[in-house]
C-alpha cells in the first residue's frame, strides 16, 4: 500500500474511533430555551372567617327546648339547654363570608312561652326574632316549624344598594314661555 493511502485509511479510522467515543460520551445541553415550562398560579388566598354569635332565650314555663344552629365546616351542632324563664343561651363559632348564620329555637308540646333569638356577626347585631308559642288543644302535626323559630342572616352582609347617577333635566324649549 502507498502511503497516501495507509494515510487516508488511518484519518477515516480516527475519526470513526472519535466519533463513536462521542456517541457514548455525556451528551451536550442545547443553548435554547425551553418553552414548555408549567405556569404556577398562586393559590387562591384563604376565604376570610367572622366570628359569629349565637344567642336563644325562653321566656315561659316549658320543657323540651332544642337549639340547632350551622357551625364551621357545614355543620349542624343541636343542644338541648334546660331553658328556665330569663335564661339565655349562647354559643360561639366561625363561619365564611359566603355562607348563611342560621339558628332555629324550638320547645315541645303543649308548652307555650315567648322564644327570642339574636345572631351577632363581628360582636355587630345581624337578625333578631322573637315569637309567642300558644298552647294548642292538640299537637300541630302537619306545622313541623309550629313551636318554634328560626333566625338567619347572611354572614357577609347584604350588598350595599346602588345608587343611580340623577341625570340632568332635558333642555327646555326656547320657543316656550318660561315656567
């Protein structure tokens, strides 16, 4: 063989040997910029909780009282306070703005009593009822609310009414006689 070719054969083999070492060398990062990347959004900020207060008074000789009132996580807490005459009952707990303080005061047949309920939002009072029970001969079985009383408001308040711009007064005529 002449040398230029024993020369020839050795560069191609040389650079075969050099690039299949590249192939199994760590590979090279590309330098542009990746455009799949996720979008993280923010979390949504935590809805803000208002302290609410629960009060139910009996005024009347009655047994059987029952309180039922909506409490934190969708609850529905039930007491059952012995309710002497001048007595007050109050309880405590924490609800969202979206959602609805509602308190329902009941006591049993055949009693009757005057029952009075209040829902404080932020120590600021939201509803207040008040209602006589009369005794009835017979139990008011097709009335399932009959002795009882329920008092809701919603927690966030009401919406601040909106109050329309007054438009001005059209432009009178200047052929007419002033009024």
């Amino acid at each position: 063989m002449s040398a230029n070719v024993k020369f020839s054969v050795r560069v191609v083999t040389g650079t075969a040997l050099l690039l299949g070492m590249s192939a199994l060398g760590p590979s090279v990062a590309s330098a542009e910029p990746v455009t799949d990347s996720p979008t993280v959004e923010p979390a949504p900020a935590p809805e803000v909780l208002h302290n609410i207060t629960y009060r139910a008074r009996v005024d009347g000789v009655s047994r059987g009282a029952t309180v039922s009132w909506a409490a934190d996580g969708d609850q529905t807490l039930t007491e059952s306070p012995t309710m002497v005459p001048g007595r007050v009952f109050e309880t405590q707990t924490v609800l969202p703005a979206s959602k609805v303080a509602t308190m329902r005061l009941s006591i049993q047949w055949p009693y009757s009593a005057n029952l009075h309920c209040e829902i404080l939002v932020d120590d600021a009072l939201v509803a207040q009822a008040d209602d006589f029970v009369a005794p009835r001969v017979l139990p008011q079985r097709d009335d399932p609310d009959f002795g009882s009383l329920t008092c809701e408001a919603p927690v966030g308040g009401t919406p601040e009414p909106v109050i329309a711009p007054i438009e001005p007064a059209p432009a009178s005529d200047p052929n007419l006689p002033p009024a």
